[in-house]
C-alpha cells in the first residue's frame, strides 16, 4: 500500500523564491522546508500524484531556465539588481548563514526534482549508459589524462548526450 503525498504550491514558491525581507529565521525555516522536501522527494517520489511531479517539474525547470523574451529579460535584470539588495542587506545584518542554509536547501531540492526526472527518462538513461560504456571500453589503451582533459572529455560526452536526446 502506498501513501499518495500532496504538495502545497504555495511553500514551493516560498522555496524557491528568496523572502522579500531578510529575516534569518523565516530563511532557516525556508532552508529546512527546502531539504525535508529534498529528501521526500528523493525517496517517496512515486508515491506523489502525477498534478503534484509536474508541479515540481515546472518549478524546477522555471529556476533553472526562466522564459525569455524582452519582458522576462527586463523583469530577469530587475530581479537581479533587487537580489544584490537582498545579499546587502543580508551581509549587513549578519544573516549570511542563514542565507547559505536557504540556497544550499533550494539547490538541493531543484537537485532532487531534476534526478527524479532524469531516471524517468529512458532515452537519458540509455544515452548515459552507452556513454560510459564506451568510456569504459577504451580504458585499458588510453592514457592517462590531466585534469584538465577529463572536464574536457566529461563535457564532449555531455554534449553527445544531450544531442541525441
């Protein structure tokens, strides 16, 4: 028997939106919803409803990639200018902790939601698992790399992946 979890629209935005005033406990409490859902979400994901994995869906890809035309452009510059506000306004009161807790839950739930979704996606699935098996079929001729060549071959094998998808 499984238990179906619902999801309160309101909190997620809450999540992922930094508060308008910078209260350091309203952050901590933001950063600690952030990584309970993290977590449940991680490990109960099938037993959300399919309304309740779009919603996340849509939240996840909406931070991740905002819409762009001249309007968001404009609204995407504001936002930044009122978030540098927000950091000062943080520094200055000493609440930085509380703002890295807020960030680093809101990273990891965005995290969570994307993993969740890229196991659901066979042909990602399948393009990663024909990626590193290729990688590993030609372990024992290659040589050694710099660190610098491995993030460059990381990446090529990346955009692969991406472009069969």
């Amino acid at each position: 028997m499984s238990a179906t979890i619902t999801i309160n629209s309101s909190e997620i935005r809450q999540i992922l939106q930094p508060p308008r005033t910078s209260n350091s406990s309203r952050l901590w409490e933001i950063a600690q919803k952030a990584n309970t859902l993290a977590v449940i979400v991680e490990d109960r994901w099938e037993n959300f409803t399919d309304e309740d994995r779009e919603l996340l869906k849509t939240f996840a890809y909406a931070v991740i990639e905002p819409p762009k035309g001249i309007l968001d452009t404009i609204s995407e510059l504001v936002s930044r200018f009122l978030f540098a506000l927000f950091l000062a306004a943080i520094a200055i009161k000493g609440e930085a902790d509380a703002f890295a807790a807020y960030s680093d839950g809101s990273k990891r739930l965005i995290n969570a939601i994307l993993g969740r979704i890229e196991r659901e996606d066979i042909a990602y699935q399948k393009a990663l698992s024909e990626a590193i098996e290729e990688a590993f079929a030609n372990l024992e001729t290659s040589k050694a790399m710099t660190a610098e060549e491995a993030c460059e071959r990381i990446g090529r094998i990346s955009d692969k992946i991406i472009g069969e998808l």
